[in-house]
C-alpha cells in the first residue's frame, strides 16, 4: 500500500511566567539593619540566649515575609499587564463595522453578556488577538456583544453565542471546532488565505505531508473537473485545505491512471476520486475529509453529522487500563484498518472518553465500555445486547444493521421530541442547582410559590362571609354604576385576587350582559381555575 503523510506539527504556545523576585538588598525589598544591643545579646542584655533567638527569628521572618509578599505583588502585576496587553489586540466592535467591514479581513466573536460559554471563551479570545498580532497576520480580531448591536448579529446570521465567524469581503465563514486557541487560529489561517493553495516542488509537497493530516490535492490543468473543485474548495475550506500541483510534484509512490485527478491524502496514503464510483466531488471531499479513526468528541461529533455517515464509537474510560476497554478500542481500530473498503462509505469509526456526551444525546445511562453506533441525521443510535469480544463479533454487528436485523432505538419522531423537551428541561434545572442552589431557588422556588399562594387563595375565599358586589345599569349604550360594596375578606390573597378579577371582567361582562342588570361575585369566578388565570394574565 502506498505510504505518505504524517502528523500536523506542533501549533505555536505563548507562555508567560512570573520572574524570579530580585535578592533582599534589591529596592523595594527589606534589608537587613543594624540591630541595637538590647536586641542583639550584647551585654545590657541580661538573658543573651533568649534575645539572641528572638534577635535571629524577627528579622529573618519579617525578611521572608516581605519578599514574598513583593513577589505575589510583582506576579500579579505582571499577569494583570498581560491580561491588558492581549485585550488591546481585540477590538470592540460597533455599529460602524457594518460599514467599513469589508476594507479588512475579520474574525469576530458574537457573544452575549450572560452567556456562560462566552465568558470562558474570553481569555483564550484575547490570547487570539495577541498571537494573531505578533506573526503579523492581516486579519483583524475582534468582538461584538450580540445583544446591543442584535440587528448586525441577525445580518450574519448569529443564533447562538458565543458565534464565531471570519468575514472575508461578501463571504462569512462558521467556525464550529474546538474553542482553543490553536484551533481558531489554525481555522483563519486556513480561510483568510488562497482558496486553492499551490505547491510548486516536490520539498513544498513533503512539508505539506508532514503539517497536516488530511488534504486534498488537484492534480492538472484547466478542467471541467478543476471548476468542480473550486467550488466545492469554496464550500468546505472551513474544514480543510486544498492543493494544486503538477504530475511532476507528484511523489513517486502515488499512481495516476488518468488526468486531471482529485487526491486525499491521510492515514498515511491516498485516494483518488472516481466520480462513477462516488458521486459528486463536494459530498466525496465531504466524506473524505475526517480520518479513518477519530478521538471522538462533541464538537467533532456534530461535525460528523454533515457526512451522512454512522458513527461507530467504542465509549471507553481512558483512564482505566483493564482489559476490557483497551480491548474494545483495539477491536473498533482493526475493523477500521482492516474493512475500510467495505464500510468506510456508510460508516466513520473512533472513541470516545466517557460517557456523559452520549449519555444526553440517548436520554439515558450507557454502561461503559461499550459500543454504540449513531445516526447523528436523525437522532438513532443501535445497541448490541451482548458483549463484542472481537472484530468478528463488530463486523457482524455492523452486517447487521446494514440489513435491518438490528432494531434502531431513537428517533426524531414527535414522541422523542417530547421526551427531548422534558430530558432537556430536567437537565438544565439539576445543572442549575448544581451549579448554584441559591440561583435555582430563586428561579423556581420563586413563581412556584407565587402560583401556589394564588391557587390557595382561589380555593379557599369565603364567599358566604365576603365578596364583590358591582351593579352596573345600561342606558343609551352607557354603562353606570349604581352601587360599588367592597365586603370585608378572610384573606389578604382573595382580597387582592377579588379585585383583579373585577376590574379585568367589567369591560366583558358589559358586553355580554349589554341591557341587564348585572350582579356578580366571587362564586361566579370561580368556574374553572383556567380561566382565572387567563382572567389575571
């Protein structure tokens, strides 16, 4: 098998770290000082051996105590300057970024004030802004608080925050990957620069090989086929890079039956795309542009749904080195390596560590290790009811499901979607407690009991001994009132309820009793506690 490729080199990390405090004689520090002969064990004093202890502690202690606590201060002021030297590589944007947007290149963070997510992103943010800044790259940084400027957030299409997007002229790319910094700026390098890159030698070839894991390379002249290739590198340059070459640039291993040709390279080889076998060149680099084998996690996972395939994930615990999840990880790799020519167009392998991400997405608690197959389109997964001892046991497994033997559980079916809804809900009020019990009082506990103080005073006035009397009389479409008794309550609650009700129901009891005489009190509001509600809403 032809062999090439390599692993991405390392991304570029800026480290910080606090200097070393200067020695005690530097300014800024105690010194050591003269001590009077009273405190040095000089003959006035008249018990040498206990002040020449205390003489050597005192001074020592202070010394200690002085020099660290400068050197907290000095550490503190360096980070704090650091903090505020990378946020002046991020600007904040306005309402005039509509306007003069287009003059540069942008990656923008949309994010919200109270968004969670948007506050752990900041930092890693401004460590963007600054490392975009000293490699000398022309896009700008910057970020715009979704909630002031929503008619802006709303022109590119902003629904969820944080949102990151590059503005390259008319175009605005979603970054949708992992939220570290080597990724996001890996991400704008890749889109801000030339959508078809070209590789003039055979050396700019091998350099490519060994900093990236997949791409895709056009091998041949102006084509039909290069027009298809440009547009699909149009489409997906969020997600890969893609290469032009000449057949000379070529290495010597690879084989080309024919001119032009699309290449992928990963897994340390390549394939060639056969547009009889596989369809449209943008689904096939759709398809192809995630390896064999994946560490699987949510980000990537939501990706993996845009591919159309199953995902057939070994949910392990990495940290636990028996038998049975290294064996379960080892078996999902064999049959990636060793079958990929019969399964890789309708499935995509990999692992995952723990269980907690697929625990949400099945609504339920998977044992681990095990092995579950998802079919992120519509929200699907398959289970096998006994254990996988080895890549036979996988491979008729996936057998099986590709011919209907093996039931699939899920769905996005009305029932699911409701059952998604009270998952969801369930999940977000235990997080909140979890989270800040305090909080979560507040925000349940709160109209929960306002509800329940409303409820009880519906049910338990006396109408006997108190209620609201009105008499309203209709003359010439006018309506009059004759009398107006307010009869004392045996609740505060029925009192305040009472006269809500009253003043809300005038203007319908006026037209429906429109030429009548109309008496009514709280035995008649009390007909159906849905109402009542509607009534005070």
């Amino acid at each position: 098998m032809p062999r090439g490729g390599g692993r991405r080199g390392p991304g570029r990390v800026a480290a910080a770290a606090c200097p070393a405090p200067p020695p005690p004689s530097a300014p800024g520090f105690p010194s050591a000082r003269p001590r009077p002969a009273s405190l040095s064990g000089g003959a006035n004093c008249g018990r040498p051996r206990l002040c020449s202890g205390a003489s050597a502690a005192l001074p020592a202690a202070s010394m200690a105590a002085g020099t660290l606590g400068a050197g907290l201060r000095l550490c503190a002021t360096v980070f704090l300057l650091d903090m505020a030297f990378s946020k002046g590589f991020v600007q904040d944007l306005d309402e005039s970024f509509k306007d003069n947007r287009k003059d540069d290149i942008w990656l923008v963070d949309f994010y919200a004030p109270w968004c969670g997510h948007c506050k752990k992103l900041e930092p890693i943010w401004n460590e963007v802004g600054l490392e975009m800044k000293s490699i000398g790259s022309p896009v700008k940084v910057g970020k715009m608080d979704a909630t002031s400027y929503s008619s802006i957030a709303s022109e590119f299409g902003v629904r969820g925050y944080p949102t990151i997007k590059l503005l390259k002229g008319d175009l605005a790319y979603n970054y949708r990957g992992p939220r570290t910094k080597d990724d996001i700026i890996e991400f704008a390098h890749r889109v801000s620069g030339a959508l078809i890159r070209p590789l003039p030698s055979q050396q700019m070839f091998e350099h490519v090989q060994k900093r990236h894991r997949v791409f895709f390379v056009y091998i041949g002249g102006e084509s039909p086929l290069k027009e298809k290739y440009i547009d699909a590198a149009s489409e997906l340059i969020v997600y890969t890079y893609f290469f032009s070459a000449s057949e000379e640039v070529v290495p010597e291993y690879v084989t080309l039956k024919e001119m032009p040709a699309v290449l992928v390279f990963k897994d340390e080889t390549y394939f060639i795309y056969d547009e009889y076998e596989d369809g449209d060149l943008s689904s096939w680099i759709n398809r192809e542009r995630f390896q064999n084998y994946l560490t699987v996690d949510g980000f990537l996972l939501y990706e993996l749904g845009d591919t159309g395939k199953l995902v057939a994930i070994a949910v392990i615990d990495e940290k636990n080195t028996s038998i049975e999840h290294t064996r379960l990880k080892s078996i999902i790799q064999e049959v990636a390596r060793d079958y990929r020519d019969q399964f890789h167009r309708d499935f995509q392998f990999g692992h995952m560590d723990g269980n907690d991400y697929i625990n949400t997405l099945l609504m339920d608690e998977l044992k681990v290790p095990t092995v579950v197959v998802l079919n992120t389109s519509n929200q699907q997964y398959f289970l096998l009811d006994r254990q996988i001892k080895n890549a036979e046991d996988m491979v008729q497994f996936i057998n099986n499901i590709l011919d209907g033997t093996v039931e699939a559980q899920g769905g996005d079916s009305i029932l699911q979607r409701l059952k998604r809804i009270v998952f969801d809900a369930k999940s977000t009020i235990v997080s909140i407690f979890k989270s800040s019990p305090l909080m979560g009082c507040f925000l349940f506990g709160l109209p929960l009991g306002v509800v329940s103080i409303m409820c009880y005073g519906i049910y338990t006035a006396d109408t006997d001994g108190g209620y609201i009397e009105e008499r309203y009389e209709v003359e010439d479409t006018c309506l009059t009132k004759k009398n107006n008794t307010f009869t004392s309550y045996h609740s505060f609650s029925s009192y305040i309820l009472g006269k809500v009700y009253v003043d809300k129901i005038k203007s319908l009891k006026f037209r429906h009793f429109k030429g009548e005489l109309t008496t009514f009190s709280m035995d008649q509001l009390k007909i159906d506690l849905k109402i009542i509600w509607f009534y005070i809403a």
